[in-house]
C-alpha cells in the first residue's frame, strides 16, 4: 500500500507541476515579448502591458483544459 501512495503522490506532484508552468510560461513569455517590441519601437510599456494581459489570459485557458473533464467522477 505504500507504494501505492507514494505513486499517487508523484503524479499528484507532476500534475501540480504541469499546471503551475503552464501558467507561468506564457505570462513571462509575453512580459519578454512585450518589453523587446517597446524597446524596439521606443513605447512606454504599452506592449508590454498587452501582452502580459495576454500571457494571463492563455495561461488560465491552459489551466481550463487541464481539468478534469468530469469533476464527480473519483479516481
């Protein structure tokens, strides 16, 4: 049985993992993105506001397919 746990326990870890990067990717990648077109096309941080809203929106659709399609059901 400990094994069993210990098993669980890891996915649940690798599942806790999968999520919080695919939050946290693209709002950095769009924070990135947005600072390099300000800087090349000298804006105060419009872009970069954009995009970051952006990263937010995409991160938390990736955390809206992540879960489970059916709630109820127990593993």
């Amino acid at each position: 049985m400990k094994k069993k746990d210990n098993k669980n326990m890891l996915i649940g870890l690798a599942y806790i993992t999968q999520v919080g990067l695919s939050i946290v990717t693209p709002i950095i990648l769009g924070a990135y993105l947005g600072n390099w077109l300000d800087r090349k096309f000298h804006t105060d941080m419009i872009f970069s506001i954009v995009f970051i809203i952006i990263g937010t929106l995409a991160g938390f659709l990736n955390l809206f397919k992540l879960g489970p399609k059916n709630p109820d059901k127990k593993e």
